[in-house]
C-alpha cells in the first residue's frame, strides 16, 4: 500500500496514557516483559503491552510453547510456568520479521533445554546470529546456525537433569539483544556466570530481571549473575511509552512551524535517551522532566516545540544511546543548519535493512542531499525538502522518517508498502491526525 504525506503547518496535542491517545508501550520492554513472565512461576500483569506486529511474533511463538496468556486492551496477562515449563513445539517456532524475539527465544529455550527450530522471514534470515551463537555454545548449549551465520537456529535437547555451564563471556558487541540471550541461558547455569559487555546497550533486562528476583550485579560493563536456583518472580509493571515511537513525533514537532507536543509517561532510560541529548545540542526546544518510576525504569514527561536546529556531529557511545533513531535523525539533521556527520555507526548496516544504505537512498529519493559513508553518513543541512516517492524497504523506521519528513516538505512524500509501520507503531497516523495533521 502508498500513502502520500502532505506538508503540514504544525502539530499541537497532548498525548498521555490516560487519553486515548497514547504513546504505544515501549518495544523492547514489550518483549522482555512477555518472554521474562513465561518463565516466571505464576501470573504476570503487563499493562500498556504494545500491540504490534513484532510481540504479537513474540505472542504467538509463547502459545506454541504451550504458554497461556491473555491480551486485552493492551494489558497482557501471562501465566508463567518457570524455566522449564516449554512444551516442545511440533514445527520450527516463527520468528517473523523479529530479531529480538529469536535472540531472547534462544538463550530462553537454551535454558529450557528443549529442541527447537528458530526461523523467521527472509529478512530475518540474512540477519547475524552468529553473535548469539557463539556465546551460547560456550555455555554448553547444542545451537546451530545456518553457514551463513544466520536464521533458521537449530537447538538441540538437552538431559533435563543437566544445566549450562558458567563462566565468563566477552560479547564482541555491545547489543542488548545479545546480552539478554546470554543472560537468559545463565538462568540455566550451574555456576556463576560473568559477561563483560564491550560498550552500554541498553539494559531493560538487567532492571526487569533484578525486579523479579535475580540477583544481578552490575558493575560498569560487568554483568555478574551468581549461581542461583529460585524461581523468577512474576511481573507487574505498567509499561512506559515507547521512546523510540516518541521520537518520530517529536522530530515532527521540532521540524514544523507553530508545533506544540506535550507527551507523558514516556520512557526515560537513560541507555534510549540519545536522541534527546543530540536534538538538544543542535538547539532543540525541548523539556524533559522524570515523574516516575516503574520496576526499576523512569518515565516522564516530554514537550517538543518547532525550533531552529544546527548540524552536529554523532559519534561513539551516543550511537548505541540512539541506534534505532538514525532514520528520523536524518530527517532532523536535513532541517537544520549546516552540516551533521554521523560515525561510528557500521552496526546500523545489520537492522532490518542494510539501514545506512537504505536511509541514504530513499532521502536521496525525495531531494535529500545525504551521503553514504563506511559507517555512518554526511547530511548537508538547512534544506527545503522537496519531496518525492520513496520506499519503505521493509523497515518500519524508515517508513516512518519519510512520513515525517513528507509533513516538513515542500509537495508531499509517498511512501511504497506503508503497512511496515505496523510492526512497531500501528498508531502512528491516528497519533499523527490527533495533532491536527491533515493526512
Ligand atoms: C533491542 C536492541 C537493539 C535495537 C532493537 C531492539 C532490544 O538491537 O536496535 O530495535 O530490544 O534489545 P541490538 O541489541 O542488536 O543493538
């Protein structure tokens, strides 16, 4: 399906769980909050789940394991049946489009030590797994991929009398999709197990684990979790609005003249704030304010206004602190003045699109002077965006960058196969009509 984007005048509008317009829960806690609850003993209460195309992924293979759970309204009930309650599914478990749903159904179903194949759709197959590979086999586990290093998994079972073995694992990236793999296979272990992290990724897991009972410490990029043998702990979180989700908006608000966007509840981590911290640099106008706390992550209060932007330059630790955020960030950087590089960012190569090469060519496509680099890219800044037709290329991010980017531009943007956006954010244009936006 094409969607045209028309230029708009400015957006104004409030957002906030308690209206019926919200920002959708976060994703990655999403998915954290319905694997971790499966292997919890008892019953898990998860409210404002996101309702997307990628947990529903997560949702579905959790019933092919022959756990029961409920999602109504977007409060998600889950009865736990603790780490070895899987049943063994008669066909591979489908992983959609979902790399985080097969990298922490990996390290879940190596702690089971059930024998399962994971497997996904084409653009999850051309995905790495060696990086999750690798460290589970050093803990014991029977896993394969394919020669490629890829998608479909092969676990094989383990004596059910037999644990994983302990020890120290160097991740060789610093993925939090990866580090959660490995963690959740040390819920398996029969020894103190100890991973040392190359930078900081984002740690919902490290908090959500602690919130249900494991004894996590952390110190630094040293993650040790100590040879333990009780059960999880059920959940009961209420889940904040998804920063990732927030940005396309916020990016919106900035980028528009007259805007005005007020969105509550928010996630504020400080491991997903990058983006912030970067459009607050370039001279965003723009309020943060910590209000809460649940289970461990704050959440608060953000008000977005239009404001002038300069270039800046993104590099380093920042680049994990925002890495699902380079699509919009260019759309950000396309508005401002002067120039913005981006580096050290080669990992964006391996999302759900080769995402430098994808994100260059399709703003190149609606007028966008921006340039590929080896791992990042250059954007020449204070544009007047055309606009034009562009692709989705299978990564709702992207999908959603050029929506935003079609309401700052001169004649609009259509969007080729739109419905990607339903992975993540299938709110995004009822959101977007709520600030005023003729769509
Ligand atoms: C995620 C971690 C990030 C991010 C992805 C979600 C997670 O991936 O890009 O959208 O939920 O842990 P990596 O861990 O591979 O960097």
């Amino acid at each position: 399906m094409n969607r045209f984007i028309s230029p708009t005048m400015g957006l104004i509008a409030q957002f906030s769980p308690s209206t019926a317009f919200n920002i959708p829960g976060d994703k990655s806690l999403s998915h954290r909050a319905a694997m971790f609850s499966a292997l919890a003993e008892g019953e898990s209460r998860i409210t404002n789940f996101l309702d997307s195309g990628v947990t529903s992924v997560m949702l579905t293979a959790l019933s092919a394991l022959d756990i029961k759970w409920t999602l109504d309204e977007n409060t998600l009930i889950v009865q736990g049946k603790g780490l070895k309650g899987f049943t063994t599914p008669t066909d591979p478990l489908d992983c959609g489009h979902s790399a985080t749903t097969i990298r922490l159904m990996a390290g879940a179903l190596a702690a089971s030590g059930i024998g399962v194949t994971l497997d996904g759709s084409p653009g999850l197959r051309k995905r790495p797994m060696d990086r999750i590979v690798e460290p589970l086999q050093k803990l014991g586990v029977k896993i394969s991929a394919s020669n490629t290093g890829t998608a479909p998994l092969v676990l094989t079972a383990r004596d059910p009398k037999k644990g994983l073995l302990g020890g120290t694992i160097r991740l060789s990236q610093a993925s939090a999709q990866v580090k959660t793999c490995v963690l959740l296979a040390g819920l398996a272990a029969q020894s103190e197990l100890i991973i040392h992290e190359p930078g900081f990724s984002r740690d919902h897991s490290e908090r959500m684990l602690k919130a249900m009972g494991v004894p996590l410490q952390i110190n630094g990029l040293t993650i040790r979790m100590p040879y333990f043998s009780t059960p999880l702990n059920p959940l009961s979180m209420d889940l904040p609005g998804d920063i990732s989700a927030a940005g396309f908006l916020i990016v919106a608000a900035i980028i528009t003249q007259g805007s005005k966007l007020v969105l509550e509840e928010v996630g504020l981590n400080s491991t997903r704030t990058g983006l912030l911290d970067v459009l607050t640099s370039m001279g965003a106008d723009l309020d943060v304010q910590i209000t809460a706390q649940t289970a461990g992550e704050l959440t608060g209060r953000i008000i977005a206004r239009s404001s002038k932007l300069q270039g800046v330059t993104v590099s380093g630790d920042l680049v994990v602190r925002m890495i699902d955020e380079f699509p919009i960030f260019a759309v950000a950087a396309a508005c401002a003045e002067g120039e913005t590089v981006v580096k050290d960012a080669a990992e964006l190569r391996y999302k759900e699109t080769d995402r430098i090469k994808a994100l260059c060519q399709q703003l190149q496509n609606i007028g966008i002077m921006i340039k590929e680099t080896r791992d990042g890219f250059i954007i020449r800044g204070n544009q007047r965006i055309p606009g034009g037709s562009a692709q989705s290329c299978g990564d709702h991010r992207l999908a959603m960058s050029l929506a935003v980017a079609g309401l700052a531009s001169q004649h609009g943007v259509t969007i080729e196969d739109i419905e990607i956006i339903n992975q993540s954010f299938p709110s995004f244009f009822n959101l977007l009509q709520h600030t005023g936006t003729s769509l």
